[in-house]
C-alpha cells in the first residue's frame, strides 16, 4: 500500500478492525518513510459472471431495480425491496466464492421475491425463465398453489 502523503511503497499495519458488520476491515497505517498514518478500508468484492463471459462487481442496486419492475404497482415499499436484496447479497456471500454466474443471482431473488409478492414473482420468473407459452405460466401458478397449501394449517374441528 502506497503512502497517500509521501507515495513511499510501503506501510506498515498499527491496527486492524471489522467494519460493516464484518463485510469489510479497516486498517490503520503508518508509513515508515514519513511516520504519517492513515486508514484504509478492505471490502471483499462479489463478481457477476454473465452469459456473455463478462465480469462485474456485484450491485444491489441491480437487484432492486430489477425486483422494482417486476414490483410496478404491486405496492411493494422501498424499504421491502432493499431488505430484498440483502438478502440476496447475504445468500450470494454465504455460498463462499467470489465469482457467481449472474442465472445464480436470478435464483437468489426468486425465492425472497415468492414470499414479498406473488404476482411479482410471476413477472420475475416469466422472464428470467423465459416463459414463452400460456402453459408455462399455467405451471408456474399450479406450482405456487401446490406450495400454499402444502404450508396451510390443517382445520381445526
């Protein structure tokens, strides 16, 4: 790490902590050439491998845009759509590699997006499955239905 004061090509670390709720490290440093310290700031970065082959660093930003046109007029807060997509983020992280093929991030979202909004979730997975006939909308919703009733209470008599 180059001295920010002096540009001297090395630094020497005084004291390392956790920042961001363990997402990222801050560093105090000294350089020893001009005593002078400084901070810097370690943040591990996700990468999106697309179709193409192409890498980019993650966005949740990405994730809620996508998520807010699926969500148009569903009534759907931004509050909800950021926790969303920490969620997505969170599940990308825990599965432990740096790099994840962006069809992983469609899946990420669609399990959180099931549970915010049915409808929504509908219009995610049309085109991210690429849904090309009636009947695999059909599908999709004799799925959905199968799971709601597969987690409803049995009737009390």
């Amino acid at each position: 790490m180059n001295c920010p004061f002096c540009r001297h090509p090395d630094s020497r670390v005084v004291d390392s902590r956790t920042a961001d709720d363990g997402a990222a490290i801050r560093r105090r440093r000294q350089c020893p050439a001009c005593e002078r310290r400084f901070t810097t700031v370690e943040k591990l970065t996700l990468a999106v491998v697309k179709r193409s082959g192409v890498t980019e660093p993650f966005s949740r930003e990405k994730v809620i845009a996508g998520v807010r046109k699926a969500c148009q007029g569903r009534g759907v807060d931004e509050d909800a759509l950021a926790r969303l997509a920490q969620r997505v983020e969170d599940h990308i992280r825990g599965s432990g590699s740096a790099e994840i093929p962006s069809n992983e991030v469609g899946l990420a979202i669609l399990e959180p997006l099931r549970e915010l909004d049915e409808v929504a979730y509908l219009r995610f997975a049309s085109v991210y499955r690429s849904f090309d006939t009636l009947a695999d909308f059909e599908a999709e919703i004799a799925a959905l239905r199968g799971d709601r009733t597969e987690h409803m209470p049995e009737p009390q008599h």
